[in-house]
C-alpha cells in the first residue's frame, strides 16, 4: 500500500514536469505549421483565456487591433478604427484555425500587401520599431488568448 502511494506521488511529479516543459517549448515563430485549413494547433499546446484575450485586443501596447478593427463588443472603448473589416461576427466567418493563422502572420493567411502586423512573426517588415525587431509582437500564449476571444465574437 505504501509503496503504491509512492509510486503514485512519483508519477504525479514527472506529469508536473512534462507540463512545464511543454509550456516552456511553445512552437517557435519560424517553426509554425501552416496549411489550407489555418493553423491548426495550438501554440502551447493548451486553449487560450478568452477574458485574457479581451485585454490584449485593445491593449494599446500589445494588440492594439482596435486602431484598425471596429468591434462592437468593446463598446467601452471610444476610438475603433477602421482600417481593417468590422470583427463583429468573425468567428462566423473564420474557423478558429483560420483565425489562429490569420493572428500569428497575416501576410501568409491573407494577403502579402496587408498593414495587418504579423502578432507572431519575426518579419514585421522594414518600418517595424527597433525593439520589436528579434521579437514577437506577442507571445505564443497571448495569440492563444486573442484567438479564443475572436472565436466569442458570433452574432
Ligand atoms: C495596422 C492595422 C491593423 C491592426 C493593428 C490589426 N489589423 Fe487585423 N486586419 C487589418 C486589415 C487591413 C485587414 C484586412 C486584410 C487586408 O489587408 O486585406 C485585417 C483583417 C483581419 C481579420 C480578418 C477579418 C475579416 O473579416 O476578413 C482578422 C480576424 C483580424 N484582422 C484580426 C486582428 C486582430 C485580432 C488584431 C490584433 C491582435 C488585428 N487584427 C490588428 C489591419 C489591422
């Protein structure tokens, strides 16, 4: 009996210690799998926050998709752009591979002349902030979050 609670507590810690390194080792930009359908897998491996997601689409420091996106379930905010399509009822048009894709490099998911930004892209294109230029404008586990907000917004 004892011994099979020990191995019992061993077995919980090595599955702690997959998850952590799972979490660690999200899909790296370069290594994104695209195909017809989107991206398919999660970038961490896990489902995004879509209250997370929320914050990060107006964020002005991270997504900042409402200098180019009006949507209308983020009334609070005064300035919505219009650069961009209306998000309101994307998920209806999108699936969520397709929105993944759309978020993590919309030069590949769209079109190459977009002004949409790359969230999850190391080519950010020549007039890109000095700061972003090794770097993601988000993290893999903040694309997560962005894309299971995008996939609320149904009408
Ligand atoms: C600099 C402006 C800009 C920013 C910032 C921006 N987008 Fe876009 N986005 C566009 C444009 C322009 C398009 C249309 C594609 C094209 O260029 O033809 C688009 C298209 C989209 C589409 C497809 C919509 C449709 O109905 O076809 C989604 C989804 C989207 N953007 C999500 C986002 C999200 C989420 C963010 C923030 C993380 C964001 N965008 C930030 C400009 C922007």
């Amino acid at each position: 009996m004892r011994t099979i609670l020990k191995l019992g507590l061993a077995g919980a810690c090595l599955a702690g210690v997959a998850v952590a390194t799972a979490h660690a080792g999200s899909v790296a930009p370069m290594d994104v799998k695209f195909t017809d359908n989107g991206v398919e897998a999660s970038l961490t491996g896990a489902a995004g926050d879509a209250a997370k997601g929320r914050a990060v689409f107006s964020n002005r420091k991270l997504g900042n998709c409402l200098a180019c996106h009006v949507n209308a379930e983020q009334k609070e905010h005064s300035f919505h752009g219009e650069v961009g399509p209306p998000l309101d009822g994307v998920a209806d048009r999108y699936s969520e591979a397709e929105l993944r894709a759309i978020v993590i490099d919309s030069k590949k998911a769209l079109t190459e002349e977009t002004l949409m930004p790359g969230f999850y892209s190391l080519k950010l294109g020549a007039r890109i902030h000095k700061k972003f230029a090794d770097k993601t404008i988000l993290t893999a586990e903040q694309v997560e979050d962005v894309v299971a907000y995008l996939a609320t917004l149904k009408e």
